[in-house]
C-alpha cells in the first residue's frame, strides 16, 4: 500500500520535473531569441564567389533550422560553456543547397573587417555550429582573456563554434576557426585567398590534408612564398627545408625543436595532438609538392 502510493507520487513528481525541465530548456531557445531587440537586426549575408546569395534573419533562420544547446570548450574563456546553435552544416544546405559541399573554402567577415577563412573539407569532416546565443547565461558574451585581463566581448550577430568534447582534435586546434561577430559567409576558391601557398591543382589528399594543417599550426609564424606571419623565417625561398635537411630531422625538429636548439622560438607541435605522426607526415608532403611550386601555382 505504502510502496504504491509512493510510487504513484514519484510518478507525479516525474512529470512535473520533466515540465519544469523542459520549460527551463527550451524556452530560452527560439521565442524568446526572436522578439530580443537588440538580436532582431541580426542578419548573416550569404554569397558564392563574391555574388550575393540570400541574406538571412536570426528570425528566418530560427524558422528554418531547429536550434539546440551545445556545450563546447571555449577556447576564448578556457572553458565548457554552452551556446544556443544550429549545425552549420543544415544551415549551409538551406541556403546553398547541397553545392556548398564541392567548393573548397569558406570565407568569414566579422563586424571589425577580420576575415578568417576555412577548408570545407573541415566543416565536412568535423561538427561545427553557428552559435546564436548563450544557453547557459544572459547575453551573448564570452569573457576572453588578452594579455592576462578578462574581458566581455560580445559575440553577435553570430558564431562559428566546433563540437570539441569529444573531438580531440579540435579541441587541440583551440581557436582556430571560431570567427565572432560574424557577418557573413562566401564560398571562394583556396587560390583567391592564398594565391601562393595553395597546392597547384590536382594536389593529392595528404598534400591538401598538409596545407590545411600548416595553415593551421605554422603560418601564423612563416611565411610561404611569400604568405603568411612574419615570425619565424620564409619556408619556401631561397630553398625549401625539405632541400636543405633530411625527413628525420625535419620531423624531429617540427616535434621538438627545442631538443635540437635549446634557444629556439619555434614551439613543438602540440604534443597532444592526436595522429601527430601523420600531421607531421602530411605537413612534409606539402612542403616537398611547394617546393617544386616555388611562386605558388601562378608562377610566371
Ligand atoms: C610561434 C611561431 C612558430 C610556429 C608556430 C612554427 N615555427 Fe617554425 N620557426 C619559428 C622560428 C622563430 C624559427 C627560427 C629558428 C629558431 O628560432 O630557432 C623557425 C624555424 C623553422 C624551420 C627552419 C629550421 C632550420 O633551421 O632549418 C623550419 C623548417 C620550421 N620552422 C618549420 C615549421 C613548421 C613546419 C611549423 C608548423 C608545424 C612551424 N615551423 C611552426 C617559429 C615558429
């Protein structure tokens, strides 16, 4: 008698749990994003090629794809927060159809002019968001640190974010690839964008697979054919690393440069990094191919 009533309550309190739940879930998500004033004028411009494509509202936006929460580790803040986001993918093929699929790169403005851009074949092979809103907190807001201060930066209108709990490797890629204040999105060609350091056509995958990586951990440094950062030196001119040092010493200088020159100022590639081994592989393919590319694929 005893056990059944209190089964019959819990059964109650069940129920209204998942009412409460649920209303707490959910409501913060579409409707209440929707008549936010400050949100209403969120618009994402879309376009291929630099010709305009479809603009879209936080509104029609919210119309077209369901929203979720998703938790990631913010590499901005250093820690799991959850955002209001809807696959980025789903909201790629509802503006592009599927064609999106077979271009090679995507190219991000941001309100300040800052224009990231990535790989397709990135967004295609790991879990990425566009982020709308905080689901855990009022304000769309991250609180990012720069030179030891914490600091409030707003994120709207938008936010490319990567699923990375459980994807190790962006999760070591740390920021690469999370434009804030996004504003709009173009499909472009690898070549408009980096017109030197793009494999010449007909790249094979690891090659293509090594120019996503050294994008990703070494060009903010060197410069290729003339692209990229400034820190370390040019990597293609007069010669290529791969003449001048054989593949062993290659590999263990990109690993553990400091094993090899105490005083260097090249960081190791991030130890935790999973398939190292092939990244570093993959990285060398490229350089020898650039190697026989010396003014990039538009050589005269
Ligand atoms: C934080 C900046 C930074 C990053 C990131 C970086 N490097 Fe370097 N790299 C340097 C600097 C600085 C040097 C100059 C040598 C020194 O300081 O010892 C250098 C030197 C080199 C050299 C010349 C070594 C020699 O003496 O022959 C190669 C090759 C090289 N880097 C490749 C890479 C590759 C490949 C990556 C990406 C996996 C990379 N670097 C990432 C800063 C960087």
């Amino acid at each position: 008698m005893a056990r059944s009533q209190r089964g019959e309550r819990g059964g109650r309190v069940a129920v209204l749990w998942c009412v409460l739940a649920c209303g707490v879930l959910l409501l913060p998500l579409a409707p209440a994003q929707a008549t936010d004033p400050k949100s209403a004028g969120a618009v994402l411009a879309f376009s291929r090629h630099s010709e305009s494509v479809a603009r879209r509202s936080l509104a029609s936006l919210l119309e077209t794809v369901p929203p979720a929460s998703v938790r990631v580790y913010e590499p901005y803040e250093d820690r799991v927060v959850e955002f209001s986001a809807w696959p980025f993918a789903r909201v790629l093929d509802a503006v592009y159809s599927k064609s999106w699929r077979s271009e090679e790169e995507l190219l991000f403005t941001c309100i300040d002019g800052y224009q990231p851009s990535v790989p397709v074949a990135r967004v295609l092979s790991h879990s990425a968001w566009l982020a709308f809103d905080r689901a855990d907190q009022p304000g769309f807001t991250i609180r990012k640190q720069e030179s030891g201060e914490f600091k409030r930066v707003e994120l709207g209108p938008f936010y490319l974010i990567w699923e990375n709990l459980k994807d190790e490797q962006m999760r070591q890629e740390a920021d690469y690839g999370w434009p804030y204040q996004l504003v709009s999105i173009d499909l472009i060609r690898s070549r408009d964008r980096f017109p030197k350091m793009t494999p010449p056509p007909g790249a094979p995958a690891d090659v293509l697979a090594g120019f996503a990586a050294f994008r990703v951990h070494c060009s903010k440094c060197h410069k290729l054919n003339g692209e990229g950062g400034s820190i370390g030196p040019e990597l293609n001119a007069a010669a290529s690393p791969v003449e001048l040092r054989d593949p062993q010493w290659l590999r263990a200088w990109i690993e553990e440069p400091g094993r090899i020159r105490p005083e260097t100022r090249m960081p190791p590639l991030n130890p935790a990094l999973p398939e190292r081994a092939r990244t570093v592989d993959e990285i060398l393919a490229y350089l020898r191919v650039m190697a026989t590319a010396r003014s990039g694929p538009e050589a005269r």
